[in-house]
C-alpha cells in the first residue's frame, strides 16, 4: 500500500504538468491577421498612379534609401543601419501604386516596410592531420571567418512610420495638384529608425566683444558754437634794398629891388 503512493504521487504531477503545458500554448501568428480596413498601409491622393509613384520614389531618396527598382507603378528600396559593431539592420521598402478608376486623376498608394536583422557570427577553421598509427586527427589552426547572418525578418506594422512616409510623400506631389486639392504643404518628417544620442559636452560662451568707445558729446543747441580760429595774414618779407626817396627842394626868395637899368662900371682903385 505504501509502495504504491509514491507512484500515484508522480503520476498526478506528470497529469499536472501536462495541463500546465497545454495552457501555456501561444495562438499561432496569422491568429492576429483579421483583414481589418485599418488604412496603415495605404493612402489615397488625387493624382494618377505614375505621379504618386513618382513622389514616393522621390520621398525615399530624400531620406537616403537606394533604389533597387523604379517602374511607373512600382517602387521598391532599400536603407541600411549599424546599430552596434556586432549587429546590423536593413529596411526594405516596397510601394505600388493603382489606379482608383474615377473619372478624375485618383490613385492609392500601398506600402510595405520590410526589417530585417543580421547578427555577427564567427566561425573556426580546423585542419586534419594524418598519423600513421591513430588516423587523421583534426586539429584547429586558429583561424577564424568573420560574417553577418540574417537572424530575424519583420514586417514593420508601427502606424507611426507609414504615416510619416505617406506625409513626405504629399510634399512631392505636382504643385497643381497639391493647389486644386487644397492640400497645404507640412514640415518634412524625421522618416527612418531613430539611434542612440550621444551627449554632447556643453558649448563654451563665446568671447565678449570689446565695447565700443564712447562717442564725443555733440555741443547743446542753446550754446553758441564759436567759430574757428583764421590764420593771421602773412607779411611780405622786406627786401634788402632800402626803396628809393624823393626829396623836394625849395627855391632860394626872390629880391624885392629893381632890376639895375645900366650897367655898373667898375670903380677905380687909387694907385693906378
């Protein structure tokens, strides 16, 4: 009796178990695939099918992504990120775009954002060595070869991300008819996985310029402004010859006798 309860014992933990497992059972993937019309993927723009594809080619180079293939009403590329040295990851971008069938220019856009995930993996090199007596030996040379290995490959289904493309795409559409749709042109969004900031050490303050020298205070209206000094006129040098004077001479008077009427005869001396 003894001997057989320890046997019952395992056999209820290996029942219990076993439901435990059964519970913990995940819903297969395409359990979430419900066809909902959630418009994530698609957009609708007045323009023809060729014209939209033409703006999501243009919307993806913009951003840095590689055309692979570009047909009037298919688009496909691809961008490239280094998140760390050991890990890599790539976007693949598909767009196709199809005629609505209106009498109007109308088309829809349909994109798909592929993400793929790639892992760096080393692997050993070995070499066999014949022995005579015990056979080929493997031994490793200690070489080794260094490549990236796809680990891992989504759909990317974030809202975000498509609403961002699908914004970008409205800024190359045809000017005409961004106008007859009134559709007014928005800021060109960040489009693309965003990385890790680094911290940035703090700008020094840039260096104070020299203040101005104070300007000369002007002179008060009220106050008279006294004219400038003139230069006193420059006298001639003398020159060294002194100029030439006039004297006036003044006649001797005139004698009030009369002239002598006859001649004076000499007078005669005594003794001759």
């Amino acid at each position: 009796m003894f001997k057989s309860f320890p046997m019952r014992v395992a056999g209820l933990a290996l029942v219990l178990a076993a439901a435990a497992g059964c519970s913990s059972k995940k819903a297969p993937i395409y359990e979430h695939e419900n066809f909902a019309d959630s418009g994530t993927f698609s957009r609708s723009y007045p323009v023809t099918d060729a014209q939209t594809c033409e703006a999501a080619r243009r919307a993806l180079l913009s951003q840095g992504y590689i055309i692979t293939s570009s047909d009037p009403k298919l688009v496909s590329g691809h961008k490239s990120f280094q998140q760390t040295g050991e890990s890599h990851m790539e976007i693949s971008f598909s767009v196709v775009c199809a005629d609505d069938g209106s009498e109007g220019h109308h088309a829809t856009m349909f994109a798909n954002a592929l993400q793929d995930r790639y892992a760096l993996k080393k692997t050993n090199n070995s070499a066999s060595v014949g022995v005579g007596v015990l056979g080929s030996v493997s031994m490793p040379i200690g070489s080794s070869d260094d490549s990236m290995v796809k680990v891992a490959s989504e759909t990317v289904s974030s809202p975000k991300f498509y609403e961002r493309f699908f914004t970008l795409v409205e800024l190359f559409l045809p000017p005409e008819a961004k106008k007859a749709a009134h559709i007014k042109d928005k800021p060109k969004p960040d489009l693309g996985v965003p990385e890790a900031k680094t911290a940035q050490a703090p700008l020094a303050p840039p260096a104070a310029e020299p203040a101005p020298a104070p300007a000369e205070a002007a002179p008060a209206a009220s106050e008279p402004v006294a004219p400038p000094p003139e230069a006193a006129p420059i006298a001639p040098a003398e020159n060294a010859e002194p100029a030439p004077t006039t004297e006036t001479v003044t006649p001797p008077p005139q004698s009030s006798l009369p002239p002598p009427t006859e001649p004076i005869s000499a007078i005669p001396v005594s003794g001759e």
